[in-house]
C-alpha cells in the first residue's frame, strides 16, 4: 500500500482571454477598473427575436500565437480560446514544458458545452447540403474535451489528461481536479482551467427561453448587475482561464515566481432541481465549508469571497443566504464581489476567469469591484465591494462556482508564505 504524504501546490502562471481583455494584464486592469466587456452580438445575425441582443464577446480574436489558418479550421472556437489562456499561462510561469518528464506533466481544462457553434453549424450544413458534405473534422471540433487535448498536444503533456464538464462549475473543477493530483504525488505541474464559447444562436435562444438571461438591451453594459435589486438574469459570454500548478518543491527547484497557494478545495451536491438553487444555499455552504475545511482554516480566516454572482434572482439569493449561513458574524467583515458584473457569465470558462482574479485579488492586495450595484437587494447586507476597488491585504480567499444540475464547488487560495 502506498502512503500519501500531501505536497503543497503553488500557482505559478496564469492566462486567460475575455470580453474584457485579450490577455490576464488587459482583463485584471478591466476588472479592477469596473470595466464591463458586454455588448450587442456580432458572432452571428439574430434572424429571431428572442429578446435579448447583447452578450460578452472576445473581440478581434486573433488564433495566429497558437494555430495557423489551417489548424484553426479544425477548432471549435472554444479550443481556440482555451489554448490561447494556456499558452499565455506556461509562458507567464517561466516553466518549459520540455523539461522534465512529460508523464509528471497533465491538463485539465473543462468545458460545460464544447463546440457547440460546431454542432449547430454542422446540423445547417447536414439538413442544406446532405451527409457527404459533413466534415470529418466535425467530432475532433466537438468534443468537450478537445481544449484540454489540443492543450496536451501542443505542450507535450503525457500525464493525467482531464476535460471535466459540470455545467457553470466545469472551470473549478479542473483546477480542483489538478490541484488534488499534484497535492497526492501523481504529477508535478498541471494546466488547469476552463474554455467556453457558446454565444451562439441555440445557446442565446435556449437561455432566453429559460428566461435566464437579462433583457437589458437599452444599456447591455449595465446588465450584469449582481445582488442588485434590479437585476434581471445572467449575461452570456464567452472567454476562457487557464492557470500552471505546480508541487511547491517543483516550482522551488526551478526558482518560479508564485502568485499564491491553493490550500483548499470542496465540492457538493444540491439533490434539489436541474437548474434551480436550493433557495437556501444549502449546497454552496457545504463546498464552502469543506473547502475551508479541506484548508485547515478557521471560518474568521477568510477575508475575501468571488461569489459565483450571476446576477439571477434565486442565484444571488441563494449564494448570500449560504454566506451568511455559513460565516455568522464574521460575514460582516467579509468581502465578497462578483467579476461577473464586468464579465459576464462564460459558463464552464467562469471558474477558471474568476480563480485568476482571485488569486491576483492576493498577490495584489486589490479587491475587484462588483459594478452596476446600485441598490442592494433586501437583506443584501455584505459587502459586495460596490463600484470600486478596495485596496485590502487578504491572507485567505475563496472562488465559488455553482452550476446547472447542482453542481457546487469552491476553492481556497492563500498567500504564499515560503
């Protein structure tokens, strides 16, 4: 029987691209500056009137550092944007690839839809054109886990190969999933995140008809609005987050510059309806609190919480009843924002968008405003860090991400202390 002795995990590179920025620099300058990347949709024409003409787009992607024209025909948009943030990330973290052996070395990048674009252009083209004219490529494009494959190939990644897809929570997990690999001695560095690029015509209509999504369309910009009493449903967006993790004795031996510790992790289950909360929150409280526990901290600990924030009314309901459940007292003295009201929500992509503002939350000792919060809805008495940045040292933060199907999952990150 083998003993496991838990190794300490570091962050050590971080990539993302979003309707905010096209790189971390670009996008955490947006986020701390209350800059929302919503707009109206120009990814395709809205031949239909489902009420809702605005998302988060990635403007002027451009694929040309990971794939030329002809490898980018092979891609879903969303592998696109998912090897563009792991590529900016294995270059932020200084680590070559090459180095080392490549069995030690594993991704992780989710998707909580794939390529759905390519599905949906396919079915046109079957029903128009007839099956001789589908393209071979159409399975490779589609695949939930071809963002995390492609991540693999191009990097020469030879260990655990992982594409989780858990609906809003899909990012998270991953980095969950990669966290506890290195943490129990089964790799040394993990490219973990989430890629997600589903504005499209189905997942715009199918949300509406759900009537998920927020029919702002007079100020899109202002959409987002979290814990606002005037909010009206989520924005679509699209982006994708992608962060290196590596043993801290790997990380060490090579002199990397560390960003922050993952310490905790937890997961739940609502058992409560396919895409509704518990309305009071009773899942996200257990992954917050086995997070929490999973890192060997006091509840008092915490001093910042990126909420999963969706700006829907029983989400943030739900999310805030959890908050005050779990922390009593102490959730007075919380922060607690959500990068969503800039972003919007980019599904599978949000865990790992929102897991990069959190870390740089610590690194920088800035808190990331939730914007368009004008007035708190009742009994929203935290501190949703309104508007404007907060310039606060914290020790000890927590990522939620909660998704579709009850899917709950929270991470804790901490500032690197040698």
């Amino acid at each position: 029987m083998r003993t496991i002795t838990l190794r300490r995990v570091v962050v050590t590179g971080l990539g993302a691209v979003t309707d905010v920025g096209p790189d971390v620099p670009s996008t955490w300058n947006g986020l701390i500056n209350g800059l929302s990347g919503v707009g109206p949709i120009t990814l395709f024409d809205q031949n239909y009137d489902w009420g809702v003409r605005f998302a988060g787009e990635v403007k002027n992607l451009d694929h040309t550092p990971v794939a030329d024209v002809r490898e980018v025909k092979r891609m879903d948009r969303f592998a696109v944007l998912g090897l563009l943030a792991a590529d900016e990330a294995v270059r932020d973290s200084g680590w070559s690839p090459a180095s080392g052996d490549p069995y030690r070395h594993g991704v992780a990048i989710g998707s909580g839809i794939g390529g759905i674009d390519t599905i949906e252009t396919g079915h046109v083209n079957l029903i128009k054109n007839g099956p001789r004219k589908v393209s071979p490529f159409t399975v490779p494009r589609l695949m939930v886990n071809a963002a995390a494959g492609q991540v693999s190939i191009r990097f020469n990644l030879r260990g655990a190969n992982i594409a989780t897809a858990t609906a809003c929570a899909t990012g998270s997990h991953a980095i969950g999933a990669a966290y506890h690999l290195i943490q129990r001695g089964d790799a040394d560095v993990m490219v973990a995140g989430g890629a997600e690029a589903a504005v499209t015509p189905l997942c715009v209509g199918a949300f509406a008809a759900m009537k998920a999504l927020s029919t702002r369309n007079d100020e899109p910009s202002r959409a987002s609005r979290p814990f606002d009493a005037g909010r009206d449903g989520f924005v679509l967006a699209e982006g994708a987050a992608v962060i290196v993790l590596e043993s801290l004795e790997h990380a060490k031996a090579r002199g990397a510059r560390i960003y922050a510790e993952v310490t905790g992790f937890g997961t739940s289950g609502d058992a409560h309806h396919i895409a509704a909360p518990d309305d009071q929150g009773s899942g996200a409280r257990r992954a917050m609190l086995n997070a929490i526990t999973d890192a060997q901290l006091n509840l008092e600990q915490i001093g910042y919480i990126n909420a999963h924030g969706t700006s829907t009314p029983l989400g943030d309901a739900a999310e805030v009843a959890a908050v005050k459940s779990l922390f009593g007292d102490h959730a007075k003295k919380l922060a607690v924002s959500s990068t969503k009201s800039c972003t919007g929500h980019c599904l599978g992509a949000a865990g790992g968008i929102e897991s990069v503002a959190t870390i740089l939350a610590i690194h920088h000792g800035i808190l990331p405003p939730t914007i368009n919060l004008e007035t708190p809805d009742e009994g929203f008495d935290l501190d949703f860090v309104p508007n404007t940045a907060q310039h606060r040292a914290v020790e000890h933060a927590i990522n939620n991400s909660f998704g579709f199907g009850g899917h709950n999952t929270s991470l804790v990150f901490s500032r690197f202390r040698g």
